[in-house]
C-alpha cells in the first residue's frame, strides 16, 4: 500500500491552497497519510531559508503575485494580508497532534480548517476558541484541543527534526513511500503521477 508522509504548516498559505486535493489523490490509490505538522519558521533557519516578512523585496513581491495567481486559478478566496499572520502556530499544532492520537475525525479537513481560518477567515489560531471551532467543524472533539499538551509539543518538535532530516524545507511538503518529495501545493498532480507509477 502506498505511504505519503505530509509535513505541513497550520500557517501556511500555500497549504491552504493545496485544500484536500492531496487528500483526494490518496484516496485515489489506496494510500495512508501521516500527517505531520511542523515549526515552518525553524524548518525555515535550519535550511537555508527565511521567514516571509525578513525576505529580499523582489521574493516578497513575488511570493504576493503567486498567491494571487493561485487563489485565482483555484477559485478560492484569500485574504492576502490577513489580520492573524504571522501568529504562533504551536497551539493549532498541538491540538492537531492530540485529534490525530485521540480523535476519530476527519484529519485532512482539520488541516485546511486551520489554514482557512487564516487566510479566509481572518481568524487567530493561536486562540482556543478558534482551535475548539476547527475541531469540530472537523468532527472531533473540542476538548482534544488542550489534551495531552505535553506529549503533543514533544510530537511537535519531533516532527520539526524529522522533516529537517527528510529534506523538508517548506510547507506544504509530501515524500512517499519511495522518498519521491514534492514540495508546494503545485505539486500534487506530480504525486498522483508519481503513485500511479507514471513519474
């Protein structure tokens, strides 16, 4: 059976923009997913890259201009300055960690929820209000949000390692079980190819 390893941002832009299509293509072939949410801003200093806001302005200008495009294209909407960016993405990750131990929900939907929450919603996910909405909106349990919290910050910063390990650099990043790694929502149709055997 086919294997995808997703490490991804609850922050991320480009993660919301990849919504459940990955998803769809797991379902496609039969494949699991671990997901795997991670620190971006450190996986960022430990691999040569830098966080948005410190880039050079031709980067900035650039990533803006993508972000349009692809919200265009995709036909979903985006705020693209939201009230709630950068904020610390620890809290969202630890609860996506707990509902992924202790729940029964529906994870892919979690992930888009906390990255639609930013980047549509104009929403703090730093918030426990915010986390518990996500939750069930996803179909877990809003009280997973602060279970385990200390179990779920060292999966949290085990999952930051490992992806440093893997090559991860960016968000979103899917390696399957061949260690075929695609970086970036653009990148799906490439791994419905690379599980079908075609790439």
């Amino acid at each position: 059976m086919a294997h995808i390893t997703y490490f991804f941002a609850t922050i991320s832009p480009f993660t919301y923009l990849a919504g459940t299509r990955m998803e769809v293509v797991a379902q496609k072939h039969g494949a699991t997913v671990e997901y795997r949410p991670m620190d971006l801003m450190a996986v960022f200093g430990r691999t040569g890259g830098v966080p948005p806001g410190d880039r050079h302005i031709s980067r900035i200008e650039m990533r803006s201009q993508e972000l349009q495009r692809e919200a265009n294209k995709l036909h979903m909407p985006m705020n693209f300055k939201p009230a709630f960016f950068p904020v610390n993405m620890a809290p969202s990750s630890y609860a996506f960690i707990s509902a992924g131990r202790h729940g029964d929900g529906d994870l892919g939907a979690l992930a888009h929820g906390f990255t639609r929450a930013v980047w549509e919603e104009e929403k703090d996910i730093s918030q426990l209000d915010v986390i518990t909405d996500c939750l069930k909106s996803a179909g877990f349990d809003p009280h997973l949000a602060d279970k385990d919290m200390i179990g779920s910050a060292e999966q949290y910063a085990k999952n930051t390692e490992d992806a440093i390990a893997a090559g991860v650099f960016g968000s979103p990043f899917y390696i399957t079980d061949t260690d075929q790694r695609l970086w970036g929502q653009d990148r799906i149709e490439d791994l419905d190819l690379v599980l079908s055997g075609i790439l």
